[in-house]
C-alpha cells in the first residue's frame, strides 16, 4: 500500500490546520467575534449611551436607598421636572451638535414669561395674544443672536452671555419700574388662561397616577428631534456644520441659516417652557429659568454632545434629563440637602466629558 494513501496518514492530515473545513470553521469563529465586537463598539459609542447608563445606575442607587423612590406617584413626580429640563435641552444639543452655545436658554423662560405676564396684568390683555408677543420677542432674541453670530463670527458664549447679562437686567429693572416688585402676579386671572392651563399645565390620570402634560409634550418634542436630526436634510446639514463649518460652506450647506435657526428654535422653546411654568404656577417672578441654562448645556453634553460640535443625540439629552429629575426628588427621599443636587450636577459633567473622551479615543483606535 501506498504511504501516501495510508488511512492513518489521512486521517492526520485531516488534523492538521491546512484542512480547508478547520480553515473554514476558524473563519466562522473569526466573523463571529467580529460580529460580536461591532455590535459592542457599536452600541457603546452610540452618543446616548451614557446617558441610558446613567439612567440605570442612578435608579438603581434611588431604589435601593428608598423603596418607594419606585412607586408609580413617585416616578410621575420626577418625571415631571425631568420634562422641564427635556424640553429645553433638545434645541441646546442640536445648537451644540452644530458647534453652538446657548447661555441664554435659561433667562429666556423668565423672560418671555414675563412679557406675557406684564401685558395680561398691567394691559388686561387677553392670553393669546400676549403670548403671540412674547413669542415674537423670543423669536426676536434668538434670531438676533443667531445673525451675531453668523455674521460677525463672534464665539456664542460671549453673545448669547452677553443676552443672559442684559435679559436678567431688563427682567427686573423694567418688572420694578412697573410693578415696584420682582413678581408678578395675577397671570392666573387674565382671560384665556384657562385654555392655556389645560393646553400646558394640566394633568390626566393613568390607573390612579396623575401624569402631568408637560411629560407628553416631552416625548413628542423629542420624538420630532430625533426625527430632524436623523431622518430628515437639516438633521444632516447641523452635523455637518458642527463638524466642519468651513467645509459645509463648500460643498453648498446654508451655513448661517442653519445657525440662525437653531438659535430661533432654542428661544422658541425656551417660550414654550415658560407657557408651562406660567400655566402651572399663575405668576412669574424675574428670576425665572436663571441658572437653569447650565443644567441645559450639562444635559446635553451627558447626552453624548461633544463640546467641539458635529457629535450627539436629542434622545440621549433627554436621557440626561430624566437622570436629573429622578436625582432632584431621590435626594429628597433620602432626606439630603437639596444643594446636593449642584455637586452631582458637577459630578456628572466632569464624567461625562471624560467618559466620551475615552470612547471616542478607543472607537478611533479600533478603527
């Protein structure tokens, strides 16, 4: 018999690592760590990851602490404040997506609150058309920031900070020279309030819980970002503006405009959250939505916004949100000091920025 063709021989050899089905089965081993690594990386260096992290951890923490941190009247009530932040923070991280800042998101809501607030009481005007003013002030504001910016190349942290010192200002000085106080009040009895209260401020039950409305519109103004931003042109172009402004000029994207109107649409929103408060409470005070701006942009950057621009997600900043809003009603159930709340604000922005440092390093890498 022939060597060469001794079983044993064969069977050696089908052993051995040149065997085209060992080859073919390393292979198939090969693609499926692959596959398993590009589900991992993809997922982790998703923008909103920390965020959806967060969530987790932060509930976590809440519940084991308090047991009834986990109840359905407790998730309504911070819900409630998550949806405030929300809101708010979806235009900020599509300004910051488009390598944008906005410091004055959070003056903004007293603002134009306040510019409702002053024609209903002091004018007797009807609701809605103090409110069509105060959105055409908002509107105003943020395009005159968005064309500063746009056109004069100045950086929008010192516009819009310059916007935040002269609103606050003018929120004060004019409410005392009219009123000779800081509140104001009576909001509640103009007329049409009551339309806006059940547009904005009300509340519905589900199986005994009272959902507040502010939590749906929520939802939907995030549901519309998410949409602009990854469904739609615009979505596209603010990616690529916050990449590479000089670029984006180039290759024919509205560079200005872009800015302009996610400027608009961040005063905007900031009317609309102000409608909800005023609805809510029946009068405004001058400090209103002051300091809330950071919380904002912190909002955002948790989401997965980089500080650069060109990076981010609507979703994940709503995520972020519902972190602060579970953390602003889990200290008072563990019977903290409310100014707990601002070290974890600082807390979880410093992470988070190096969080996303590190992800993006290690996704560049595996690259």
């Amino acid at each position: 018999m022939n060597a060469a063709n001794s079983p044993l021989v064969k069977r050696d050899s089908a052993l051995t690592e040149d065997n085209p089905v060992k080859q073919a089965e390393r292979g198939q081993r090969s693609d499926v760590r692959r596959a398993k690594s590009g589900v991992v990386r993809t997922v982790v260096g998703r923008p909103g990851f920390g965020a959806a992290a967060g969530i987790v951890l932060v509930f976590l923490f809440f519940a084991i602490g308090s047991r009834s941190f986990t109840e359905p009247g407790a998730v309504s009530t911070w819900l409630a404040p998550s949806s405030l932040i929300g809101l708010s923070a979806i235009p900020v991280a599509l300004l910051m997506i488009g390598g944008e800042f906005d410091l004055s998101a959070g003056v903004m809501i007293g603002s134009t609150s306040l510019v409702t607030g002053l024609l209903c009481t002091e004018l007797h005007w009807n609701i809605w058309p103090a409110l069509l003013v105060s959105l055409a002030f908002a509107a105003g504001i943020g395009l005159f920031n968005g064309l500063l910016v746009s056109r004069t190349g100045l950086p929008s942290f010192i516009v819009t900070l310059g916007s935040f010192f002269i609103l606050q200002g003018l929120n004060t000085g004019v409410t005392q020279l009219i009123t000779g106080n800081v509140l104001v009040t009576g909001v509640n009895a103009a007329p049409g309030f009551s339309d806006l209260k059940d547009i904005t401020g009300s509340s519905f039950t589900v199986s005994g819980v009272t959902i507040q409305i502010s939590i749906v519109w929520w939802i939907v103004f995030t549901g519309i970002g998410a949409i602009i931003l990854s469904r739609t042109s615009i979505g596209n172009w603010i990616m690529s503006v916050g990449g590479d402004a000089g670029a984006s000029r180039g290759m024919g994207v509205p560079v200005g405009r872009v800015k302009v109107g996610l400027f608009t649409a961040s005063s905007v929103m900031a009317w609309f959250v102000g409608c909800i408060t005023t609805s809510k409470l029946g009068t405004v005070t001058t400090n209103q939505g002051v300091g809330q701006e950071l919380v904002f942009i912190i909002a955002a950057v948790v989401g997965g916004c980089l500080l650069t621009g060109g990076y981010g997600s609507v979703i994940g900043a709503s995520a972020a949100a519902l972190i602060f809003g579970m953390v602003q009603v889990g200290i008072f159930y563990r019977g903290w000091n409310s100014t707990f709340y601002y070290a974890f604000l600082g807390a979880v922005l410093l992470m988070a920025v190096i969080v996303n440092i590190i992800i993006r390093k290690r996704l560049e890498v595996s690259r």
